[in-house]
C-alpha cells in the first residue's frame, strides 16, 4: 500500500510501502512509526521515505534479517541510500552482518529499549531484574506480551516468565499522562514495582538527524 500520509497504527501492524518520492529510505521496524513520522513532520525531512516492516518481528527475531534483506533488495534500485531502523533487536549480530554485506547503515546498540535511554547512559545501568515497555508496548501491551506469553488463558504462567524481574521499567517517548497510567496498570498486572523514565527520542533522534544531513 502506498500513502502520502501514512496512519501510524497501519504501518505497525501491516508495514507500508513508501511513497517512493524521496532521496532516502527509513526501512524500519514497525514499533518506531509513530516516532519517525512525528520527526519527519516536525524536522521537514522532505526528501525521506519511510517503510516499516511489521512490528510484529519483534515477537520473531529470527525473521528480522531475512526481512529485512527482502525489502532492501525491493527498494534499492529506487533509492540513493536505505537506512534500517532496527538495532541489533535479538539477532544475534546477524543484522549486522547482513546490514554490513549490503552496504546499508542501522541503529547502533542492542535494541530500542537503549537506543531510546541512550546507549551511554544505558550501558550504566544495572537493569538486570528490569521489564521495558516503550510507548509502542503500553499501546499495544496485550497484543505483543500478554496474549503472545499465554497470560490471557494462564495467568498461572507470569512467574514462570517474569519471576526474575522486579520492576516494569516504562521509557516514554512522549509526556502522555494517559499512557503512564495505563503502563502503571501493566506493571501491576505484572505485580512489578513501576518506574517512569522520560527519554523522548533519545540516540533515535539523533541517529536520523545526522542521516538526514548527511550527503547521498
């Protein structure tokens, strides 16, 4: 599907196709949508396209590379550069491999938990017992953990899974009272103790800006 304005909850669930008029493609993970369309309208980066891929990889790490693969080979005839919006995301380094063969750049760091806190900053905490939850996940919280986990039909099985963490630790992208509360109601369901950490768009923001300006 091709759209001039591409509703986020769409490019989440199902990945769209870019319009095709820009310089630059975004091929991205569909979690990040809503926020590289929000820095696309708000920095005017005309001259970039956005695809994503569905979100729901995020469940199936071991389909990322050769998705993304797929649809690098798809669009590169039609662009001056293609840039992947996923990091590593539990591929165990093969992204990387793929991106590197390919010639294409991505996100650095593990996986968008980091990239949104900051890879330096992130890499000093000790988050070990820490469940994160991005804007993304509490909007979208039983559709990619609850009911993907079997909790909706075994509640029995949230020890088994989330025993060993001790708090739901929320990254917030935006300042959105409604979505706190509702990651609140998550963390309890959970019985984790909840934190709130305002990171905004952390090294996304940056990362895309510094594609943005560079020369094609």
């Amino acid at each position: 599907m091709t759209t001039q304005n591409p509703d986020p909850d769409r490019l989440t669930a199902e990945g769209v196709a870019p319009a095709g008029r820009g310089t630059i493609l975004l091929l991205a993970c569909g979690a990040l949508a809503r926020e590289i369309l929000d820095l696309k309208a708000r920095n005017r980066w005309d001259h970039i396209d956005l695809a994503c891929l569905p979100a729901i990889l995020h469940n199936h790490p071991e389909k990322i590379t050769g998705a993304v693969r797929d649809a690098v080979v798809k669009h590169r005839d039609n662009y001056d550069a293609i840039h992947v919006v996923y990091a590593d995301c539990g591929t165990g380094g093969l992204l990387q491999a793929a991106c590197a063969e390919m010639g294409v750049e991505m996100v650095a760091g593990p996986h968008c938990y980091a990239f949104f806190d900051g890879l330096a900053r992130f890499e000093t905490r000790d988050d070990i017992t820490a469940f994160y939850l991005t804007d993304f996940l509490v909007r979208q919280f039983d559709a990619f953990v609850w009911k993907p986990l079997g909790l909706d039909r075994h509640p029995d099985l949230r020890d088994l899974y989330f025993g060993h963490y001790e708090t739901l630790v929320y990254l917030a992208q935006t300042d959105d009272p409604a979505l706190t509360e509702k990651a609140r109601e998550q963390a309890a369901r959970l019985r984790l103790r909840f934190e709130r950490r305002m990171t905004g768009y952390g090294d996304l923001e940056t990362t895309l800006a510094g594609w943005a300006a560079a020369p094609v």
